[in-house]
C-alpha cells in the first residue's frame, strides 16, 4: 500500500519558498527523497529583487505546484496593509492551492488559516513529509472537483 502511495507521490510538485540555504536544501532533499517533486525558491532576499508575488503579480511557480511550503519568515511585516510581504501572502492565497508555512506562528498568520493551510512549526522529515502528503489530498480533491464542474 505503501508504495502505491509514494508512486501517486512521484507526480507530484511541490514549491518550497525557504530563505535559508541549508534549510531549504535539507527539506527539499526530505522530500525528494520521499519521492515528491520539489521546486525551491529563496523568496524575495535582496531590496534590488522583486518577485511577481511582492508585486501583486501571478506567480508561475506556485502556479504550477500542487502545493506551496512557505517560511512564515518570508512574510515579515504582512500585518500591515500595502506591504510587499502582504502581498506575497496575498499571492500565494489567490493561487488557490494547499499552503504548508513553516515556523513559529503568530497570531498574525494564525489569522489566514483555513482547510487549505497547513501549519508546522519544527519540521522534522516525517512531520514535513506527512503533512505534504496530506496537503496533496486536499490538492488532487480540488483538482477533481474542479475537473468535474467543466
């Protein structure tokens, strides 16, 4: 059973947004290695670089992922209105797709919570694998429920 599951798995594509190098390497390599496609992307790092999402834009990765792992470190100052990490956070809900944020919680991103957002504070491999998998559920049930109003 096991396998069928972890072959269900290969197909699947995952964006992990991580700032920190070494983190992002080690939870991509997690996942990998469970068999699930990982995309990385450090985030918007340096004042000179603006990805599509701290534009308000569509972003094409998080697009084409089944389910988004984001550091809430990313979102930094998304309290307030008209911040570039607001609309990055704004980006990745509009993509209408499971969102998986990682690390200490605050009662700010508590508040954007819902079926389709996973929370986890220390990834550990089997937590950060497990609650992927869960995720890629939620995001095969919504891919068929939307297959079927067509």
């Amino acid at each position: 059973m096991r396998r069928a599951v972890r072959a269900k798995d290969a197909n699947a594509l995952v964006l992990l947004v991580e700032p920190e190098g070494a983190e992002r390497e080690r939870f991509a390599t997690w996942l990998e290695g469970a068999r699930i496609g990982v995309m990385v992307c450090p985030g918007p790092q340096r004042v000179d670089f603006t990805c599509l999402g701290v534009r308000g834009q569509r972003c094409g990765l998080v697009e084409i992922a089944d389910v988004a792992i984001v550091d809430v470190r990313v979102f930094d100052g998304a309290y307030r209105e008209h911040t570039p990490s607001r609309e990055l956070l704004r980006c990745y809900l509009r993509a209408d797709k499971p969102i998986l944020l990682l690390g200490p919680m605050s009662g700010t991103v508590r508040r954007f919570t819902d079926v389709e957002v996973g929370l986890l504070e220390r990834p550990t491999r089997q937590s950060l694998v497990s609650a992927v998998r869960r995720l890629l559920t939620v995001s095969r049930a919504q891919a068929a429920a939307a297959s079927a109003c067509e």
